[in-house]
C-alpha cells in the first residue's frame, strides 16, 4: 500500500513539473508583438524588413543553409519591402541569390562581421549611391546611401550586435558605434536596423543605453511589442529624423510556418516589417 502511495505521488509531483515546465515553455515562446498584415504601399511610403535569418541551435555554425533561401524570398516577395537587412547569411553568394530572387533591381551590399563567418547584408530595389563598413564591439556593420535625390537620400545601416553571453560591453560598444556612425552621416533620412541582442523593454525604456540612442533617434518598433522569446525584443529598428512616422497598421512581426528541413536547429527570429509616411520627406 506504501509502494502504491508512493508511486501515485511520484506520478502526480512528475505531471505537475511537465505542466509547469510545457506552460513555461509556451510562454517564453510566445511572442505578444503586433502581426504585420499586408497591404500594398502607397505612393509616399517606405517598407524595411529585419530578419536574422540563422538558426538557434547547439552548433557551431548556425548561419543560414540554402536549403531555406527559396522560402525567404517568398516571405520578402509577400512583405514587398523597399529594403531589406539580413543577419547571419553563410556567404555574400546567398545575398546576392536573395537579391535576384526579389528581381532584376535588387542589389546586394555586404559585409563579413568577424564572427563565425557570419555575413551581413543590405538589400534594396533603390538606386544607391556608396556602401560603408565600419568595426565597433569586434563586429562589422554595413551601412548604404540609397537615393538619387541629395535633399532625399537615406542611410541604411544593417547592424549585428555580438551577444552578450560573450561580454555586454562588447554588445553596447558595438550599438553605441552604430549610433555614431549614423549620427556622424549627413543623409536627411538615416535607419539603424537588425539583431542588437539587447532587450530595450517597452514598459521600462529608461535605461541609460536607450536614452542615449533616442537622443539622436527614434524607436520604429516600440510600439510593435515583443517580438523575440520570454517576452523581450531585440530585433531593432531605429529612424531619424523624429518627423519620419512609422505606419503602425502596416507595421508588426510576420509569423513563420512550421517546417521541417535539413537545417540545425530551428528558426528563432521573425522577420520584423516597418513602414514609414515619407510624406513630410518628400
């Protein structure tokens, strides 16, 4: 009878701990950000996607594998960006694949970051006019002139932020350097966009990393709430100037089907869409 008791108290305490650990799991992986939902852009609009388009896995490399190239142009092609920044590619090969796959105007500007062979890439169907790469925190960052116009041009810059299980200092050096650099341009439109690895959180922004960011920004994605697990965002999106406004109702996370492929791991990044009213530019 003791043996029976035991027994059914070890089976109740192990269904306990498999529903608290499956509700943790369910809730560091949901992610409470605004959906993007598509509609087509209007003639004073601007769309930019960020996608960290590697994988979460116990490997060495986890940059992207071309069996999922194909897909992730038809999720851009779905989005119809203007442009376009993407993280942890294997090779330059596969940006300039992704940039043919969304059509004969896309052009691909990259950089390697210094970091498991990563590559860091800006994509857009806009004319450019210089690329720039810049080190800061041991990383490399990308940066484009895009535009014929002088009074018009914009600055992209597609950053990757080391993470900071490898030391926040680098991670901070590595963001206040993106601000820098893009504080230092003379573009009247300038963006900072990509995987930061730093959680600026919507209900607690008075961090002083993230004021020195607004004091020459503006956040594009606050509004769009959490879009990484547990509930944090550290895919970014940062505009100046102040004037340049986010479209909120075509902004937002695009949701990733579940699929199965030769690949390490899983896919733990959203693509992240922002659209902004360049009326006020124009």
């Amino acid at each position: 009878m003791r043996k029976f008791l035991f027994s059914r108290r070890t089976l109740c305490c192990l269904l306990l701990l498999s529903a608290i650990v499956a509700s943790t799991l369910t809730w560091a992986r949901w992610r409470p950000a605004q959906r993007f939902e598509f509609q087509e852009l209007k003639a004073n609009e601007l769309r930019l996607v960020t996608w960290n388009v590697g994988y979460f896995a116990a490997t060495h490399n986890k940059n992207l594998r071309d069996v999922d190239i194909a897909e992730i142009v038809d999720v851009l092609d779905g989005i119809s960006p203007d442009a376009v920044v993407l993280q942890e590619l294997s090779s330059v090969q596969q940006a300039e694949t992704i940039a043919e796959g969304l059509g004969a105007d896309w052009h691909a500007h990259t950089v390697e970051t210094g970091h498991q062979g990563q590559v860091l890439a800006v994509l857009s169907d806009l004319p450019y006019e210089k690329v720039y790469s810049e080190e800061a925190g041991g990383r490399n960052m990308v940066g484009v002139t895009l535009g014929e116009n002088p009074e018009q041009q914009m600055f992209i810059l597609g950053v990757h932020s080391p993470h900071p299980a490898r030391g926040m200092s680098d991670t901070v050096d590595n963001i206040r350097g993106a601000v820098a650099m893009t504080a230092n341009r003379d573009e009247p439109i300038r963006i900072i966009a990509g995987d930061m690895n730093y959680n600026f959180d919507v209900d607690d922004t008075d961090g002083p990393l993230y004021q020195e960011i607004m004091d020459v920004l503006s956040d594009s994605t606050e509004a769009l709430g959490e879009t990484y697990y547990a509930h944090t965002r550290i895919d970014h999106v940062f505009h100046f100037p102040e004037t340049l406004d986010v479209v909120e109702e075509v902004s937002g996370m695009v949701d990733l089907p579940l699929r199965f492929a030769n690949v390490p791991g899983f896919r733990d990044h959203r693509p992240i869409v922002v659209t902004y009213d360049m009326t006020e530019m124009l």
